[in-house]
C-alpha cells in the first residue's frame, strides 16, 4: 500500500497552483465595476445609450375613420396635353390623320409619273385618298350605267391582300396593309379618267383598247414607282409592276364592259 500511496502522490504532482488563476473582468453595465474590459473589440457601452426626444421623428395622429382612411398623399393634378385652351389643340383632321399637303404631294406623284416618289410621305398609312377616288370611280362608273360599288371595294381588298403578302415576301423591311392599300388607292386615279372617258363614247374599239392599255401602264407604273421608293426595292420596278398591272386591269374592264 505503502507503494501505491507514493505512486498516487508522484502522478498528481504538479506546478500548477489554484492561487494563480486570474478571472478576466467584462464591464458589460458601463460601471466600471470589476467587469470593465471590452469583449472581443466591441463598445457594449453604446448599446444602451438615450435617444433625445427631439431627435426622434414625430407620429402624425390618425384622424380617419372606420373604413374610410385618410389619404397619405395628395395627386398630382394631371396636366393636358394641350393646355387649358381651346386654341392650344390641334386641329380635327390632324388628330385623325388627314394631312391636306401629303394627299396634294401623292396625287401629284401619281399624275405626274416621271416624278421621283417622296418615301417618308408614300410610307403614311393614309386612307382618306384612296377612299374617296373609290367613290369618284363607282361615280362615274354609275354615270355610265354600271352600279359596280361592290365589285369596286371587293376586287381593292382582294387585291391589296394580295398584293400586302406579295411585297412582304419581296422586301426585306416589310410593309403594312394601309400602306398598300393607301398607295393602291391613289394609283387608281387615272383609272378614274378612263371610266370618265366611258360616260362619253364606248372603249370596246382599237382608240379604247390603246386608252386602256396606256391607263394600265400609268396606274401600274405609278403605284410600282412608289412601292420601290417607300420599301428600297431598286432594281425591282418590274417585278413589282406586274401584278399591279393584273389588278388595273380588271378594273379596267370593269370601265369597258
């Protein structure tokens, strides 16, 4: 036993004294009190710190109802487009699209078909021409005693669809269907002297045959000549004078029979 007690008492020894040890002080109150050391860099001190009243920001009072709450801002006031005035808005057929100067400057490239076509303007999906030169042909088409109003704005349809998937096909930008439509319709104004010529004498002789064939040419020129310009197709006239060539056609022999 006697050697178990002094082996015990050789294991356990140390240099190691409780006396040494030394708890690290945290002040975590900011008293300086025994725990006055900062933990891990970080001022605890400030966490608690008073926030002065008047830094604080001010609570509006709730002064709505029940279901009825108060609004949190005002609107603007929308402002016109205009103005207040009259005076400061544009004219009624501006604002639907009816330009008097453009259909002057289309007409005029239409009559005149050496004229080179202005594309900005030919590119305009304006309506307001073509319809009323429809008008004016079923007019003299009904002096001549032929009531073709239908067959007129049917065969137009037909042949601006026609002619709208046909340029698509051939351009690489692409156009619209007013766009055709609207240079169709202006082209058909020399086919308006042709059946204006029918009131008077009969175009089933050789003069008729040679006025149809040169009014075919005009109209099919002009609305090719303009197609060119608006879509960049160049080099492309003929291609393109083709199939307007069929579409006046038929409407030319609308006006002879």
């Amino acid at each position: 036993m006697s050697g178990f007690e002094n082996l015990n008492t050789d294991f356990y020894q140390t240099s190691y004294s409780i006396d040494d040890q030394s708890q690290p002080s945290y002040d975590y109150g900011g008293s300086g009190g025994p725990y006055s050391k900062q933990y891990a860099g970080y001022d605890y001190v400030q966490q608690g710190q008073f926030v002065p009243a008047d830094m604080m920001q001010p609570q509006q009072p709730y002064t709505g109802q029940i279901f009825q709450p108060t609004q949190a801002y005002t609107p603007a006031t929308p402002q016109p487009f205009y103005g207040n005035n009259f005076e400061d808005e544009p004219p009624l057929l501006e604002e639907l699209g009816i330009n008097f100067d453009h259909i002057w400057q289309k007409t005029l490239t239409v009559l005149h078909p050496l004229k080179v076509a202005d594309g900005s303007i030919m590119n305009e999906t304006d309506l307001a021409g073509p319809m009323v030169f429809c008008l004016a042909f079923g007019a003299t088409l009904l002096l001549a005693g032929k009531i073709q109003f239908g067959y007129v704005y049917g065969i137009s349809a037909i042949g601006c669809l026609g002619m709208f998937c046909l340029l698509n096909l051939m351009s690489m930008t692409g156009v619209s269907f007013g766009c055709v439509a609207s240079v169709l319709g202006y082209c058909l104004l020399p086919m308006i002297l042709l059946s204006s010529f029918a009131v008077i004498f009969s175009l089933q002789g050789m003069v008729g045959i040679i006025l149809t064939a040169g009014i075919i040419g005009w109209c099919s020129f002009s609305a090719s000549k303009i197609f060119i310009s608006a879509l960049a197709m160049e080099g492309q006239q003929l291609l393109v004078a083709y199939p307007c060539a069929l579409l006046y056609g038929v409407f030319a022999l609308i006006s002879i029979f």
